[in-house]
C-alpha cells in the first residue's frame, strides 16, 4: 500500500545515511484523533537493500466515523535498521493520511527522522489550497506556507488507492498527481504508470502470478525515480523495486523477526573500488576519471561546473576531469557553465541556519575581523575541522544549529556547519553532493562537502579534511541549498547509481 512515497522517502533517508539509534521516535499523528475507527485492511512488507534484509514496512487502513460523515485513514510506517562504520543506527518514517471514501485528501502528516530530531509536515486542505505546516529540525514553531491545490490532486497513497479501486490491467497507462512530503518540504508528482503483462514473481511463499506495473515518478527541478511494483488481480501491491531497495510481502510474525546474519554496514556495502589505487588523491591539481554506468548514462548524473567538466563517452560511458581550484590559482573548466548564487544560497533555511545565534557567534569567533572572502573561508573551514570532535556515525543529517550544539556528526554535519558559518559572514554557500575518495580504503565512498561562491565560481571546500579546498579527489552528482525541493533533488541522483558505477583511472 505504501509503495512510491514511503520508497521515495525511505531512500531518501538512506542516501543522506550513505553520506557519511536504535530508539524509534513514535509518530505524532494527529489526523483522524477521537474519529471512532473499524478496520478495513492491514499488511506488512519486508525491506532489502541489495538483497540484504535491512527492515520492515507496515500499512493500515481504518474507516473513521465521524460528525461530518465517515473518511478513510491510512497509516504506512517505515523501521529501518544496519550499522554505519560499526556503529547501530535507525530510519523511522511515517506517513498518515485521511480521505473521503471517494479519495480526496483531507490532510495529511509525515515524521522523519534522519536526525537527532524528527521533521514534521502537516497539510490540510482548504478549498482550493493546501495549508501546510513543517515542523524543522529542532523548531518549536512551525513554518506556515499554503500551495494550489487541484480537484485532481490525491494524498500520498493516492497511488495505491487508485489501484485497489481500480486494478490495471496488461497494456493499460495511468497518470496520477500525488502530494509527497519530502525532507521539510511538500510538493506534486505525477506518477506515471504502465501495466506490462502478468508474470511468475518470486515472493516468501513461493511464486505468484502478478502484473508487472513500471512506473516513472516526476518530481520538480526535472528530477524523476524509476520504479516497478507487482500487483495480484486485486490491485494489491506486494513486491516492489525501487533503486537498490526491494518490498516483498510477509506475514507480520515475518517482517519482526530479526534476521540471522548481522546487520548491513551500510558506507562498506557503499563503496566503489575503482580499477588501481589512486595514492595522493587529495593533493592532485587535476585528474581524469572514466565512469561507467550500468543500465544508465553518467553524463547524466555528475555535473559540470567550476570544479568538474563531463565529456560523454558513449551513453554508459564518461569522462570526468576534476580540478583543484582555488582564488587566483587553477584555471578550473574551461567550458563551465554560467552558476550565480541564487537568494537561497546566501539565506538561512530549516538546515542552514546562518541566523542561528550559536552559529553568528561561531562564524565572528573562527574568522574574526578577517575581510578577505577566501581567507574568512579557510579560516571557517579549519574551525570546523577542530569544533566537530566526535565523528558520530550513530545519526544520519543534522541541521547546522544542532551541530553548533553538539559538536558531533559525520560529513553531513560538517557540511551543513560550514555552509551556514559561510553564510553567516555573507558568503553564499551550498552543499555539494558525490564520492569521495578514501586511501585507506582505496575505494570512493559516498560523500557531502561545501561549496563556496568566491572571485565569481563556486570553490569545494571540506569540513571533514581541512585542507583549504579540496584536491582531484572528489566526484560532483550535485549541489543543493538544502531549501525546500532543492534538498530532495540533490539526493535523488544517488539513488540512480548506486549499486552500479564503476570507476577507472586512465
């Protein structure tokens, strides 16, 4: 029942863990409170990622009786749980929503925890809008927006609803425009779907014969994620793939018990060995990779800019050149692109939060009464390399207030760190998302870092190194000011290579 947004949510939060507890938060639902309820359905899914087991998924649908009428509340939850580095850590995501026995949406809640604390997003609709209310990390109050809302727009299991009303079948298309919270954000997607033909599918109890249904979801920004689900004649999906993750059907005895083999490392089973050790990394001027792309094209995926050109080779196949660049120093690409800050790389956001008193304080503190855009960045940089103390792998993304609290994070927090002390001494910055390269691995692993706009481009910088800048060894998918949408689209990208890249040095 959960299938698209709770996936998109999922692996999400997956990729932001692969960047760098064991307690759940429950979720705060507020939809449906005191509604009188009657059971209608219940299921429960187990999750892999590359085959391995990793979690469970649970849905349930009650019809509500209420004054103004009966409605239907749906819940799917998510528990996910593996070690990063050695160290135990945990997803929780929740989506609930409550329609009219027709499908319209009435409102909606999502809880996600990728940090110390979890993001709320609260929608309602009012007429022809939809009121929207996201609690970020660590706000007491929320953030009130309201978007355009349309007659034919569904809630987030709008998908599935559909579906069990009316099943497909071989040959059939259908488009759906769905509302998906993301990581503090709400946004449309038009899901696209297309029946194949009924096939003999692999599920825990033996095979089943089931409609293969591709989809292709469209997200803002040009984004959009692949995904197949297996429908019975019923309507009913009970297996899914989606990137690197798998859904199956089970029994809910089946989904709680804990596996037999040890839990996933989630960075190890992350990394991408390239075909000879690449010593010195760090400290090359300029490099050239080719990537491969298996059932995708890489040119595609990495980006040019200041820092990186992309030359397609064939449409697997690229050539990557990576420059060191700095202030007066590294002529850079040659052929890169036009890239201004925008208004939202200079101003705090629910990651970013240069106004944030801690971080104001901490960005006069690093940098002083230094003027020099570069030097203030380096001097940030190094500050940030001494302040993060404890490498906590136990947590996934951080906002930049709580880590001017705790001192501790991965890569993830150093980058959202920095970026806001950039910000706050008036430099635009966004976080860059790609592949690091890692010697005493002798493989790249995937990896946030920050990016500074000075002397008219953007110039990497890395909290986690301190080295002022960053050498030939780092691998670009994309760049975000971790505002709204822009977050979701620096993500998704991962979602399409893992698994599947290789990497050569020539």
């Amino acid at each position: 029942m959960n299938r698209i947004v709770i996936a998109i949510r999922m692996l999400i939060a997956l990729v932001i863990l692969t960047l760098g507890s064991d307690t759940f938060l429950p979720a705060q639902t507020r939809a449906g409170q005191g509604a009188e309820r009657k059971p209608l359905s219940e299921s429960w899914d187990i999750c892999l990622l590359q085959g391995q087991r990793i979690g469970y998924s649970h849905t349930t649908m009650w019809r509500e009786k209420e004054a103004g009428g009966e409605t239907v509340r749906t819940e799917g939850a998510t528990r996910l749980s593996f070690h990063r580095n050695g160290e135990a850590t945990a997803i929780a995501t929740t989506v609930t929503s409550r329609e009219t026995l027709e499908g319209k949406l009435i409102e909606f809640e999502s809880d996600t925890r990728v940090g110390p604390t979890p993001i709320r997003v609260l929608g309602r609709v009012d007429g022809d809008h939809l009121n929207i209310e996201t609690f970020g990390p660590g706000a007491a109050t929320p953030k009130k927006t309201a978007m355009k809302w349309s007659g034919d727009f569904r809630g987030p299991f709008g998908v599935e609803q559909g579906l069990l009303r009316e099943p497909m079948r071989p040959g059939q298309r259908r488009t759906v425009k769905i509302v998906m919270p993301t990581l503090d954000n709400v946004e449309i997607v038009q899901v696209e779907l297309t029946a194949k033909q009924f096939e003999q599918t692999a599920l825990r109890g033996g095979p089943h014969e089931l409609l293969r249904i591709e989809n292709v979801t469209r997200m803002s920004g040009g984004q959009k994620l692949e995904s197949t689900v297996w429908c019975d004649r019923t309507g009913d999906a009970l297996k899914s793939l989606v990137g690197p993750t798998e859904t199956y059907r089970a029994t809910k005895a089946e989904a709680l018990e804990k596996p037999d083999a040890a839990p996933v490392d989630l960075l190890s089973s992350m990394f991408v060995k390239p075909d000879r050790p690449l010593p010195g990394a760090h400290q090359m001027k300029r490099t050239r990779y080719r990537v491969r792309l298996d059932a995708g094209d890489p040119a595609a995926v990495f980006v040019s800019g200041a820092s990186q050109a992309v030359k397609s080779i064939d449409p697997h196949t690229a050539e990557i050149t990576v420059y060191a660049i700095r202030p007066g120093q590294g002529d850079g690409n040659p052929d890169a692109p036009a890239d201004s800050p925008k208004d939202e790389d200079r101003q705090p956001n629910n990651f970013i939060q240069s106004d944030d008193r801690l971080i104001v304080a901490d960005a006069q503190k690093a940098a002083g009464n230094e003027k020099d855009p570069w030097r203030v960045a380096v001097a940030l940089e190094r500050f940030v390399h001494r302040e993060v103390t404890k490498k906590d792998f136990s947590q996934a993304f951080a906002s930049a207030a709580e880590v001017a609290k705790s001192r501790e994070g991965d890569c993830t927090e150093h980058a959202v760190f920095l970026a806001a002390l950039l910000r706050a001494r008036g430099i635009p910055a966004r976080i860059a998302v790609g592949l690091v390269y890692i010697e005493g691995v002798g493989a790249f692993g995937y990896h946030m870092w920050t990016e500074a706009y000075i002397d008219r481009r953007w110039i990497p910088l890395d909290g986690t190194l301190s080295a002022g800048g960053v050498g030939a060894g780092h691998l670009k998918i994309a760049q975000s000011s971790l505002k709204g949408a822009s977050a979701i689209s620096a993500f998704l990208p991962v979602i399409q290579i893992i698994g599947r890249l290789k990497i050569e040095v020539p």
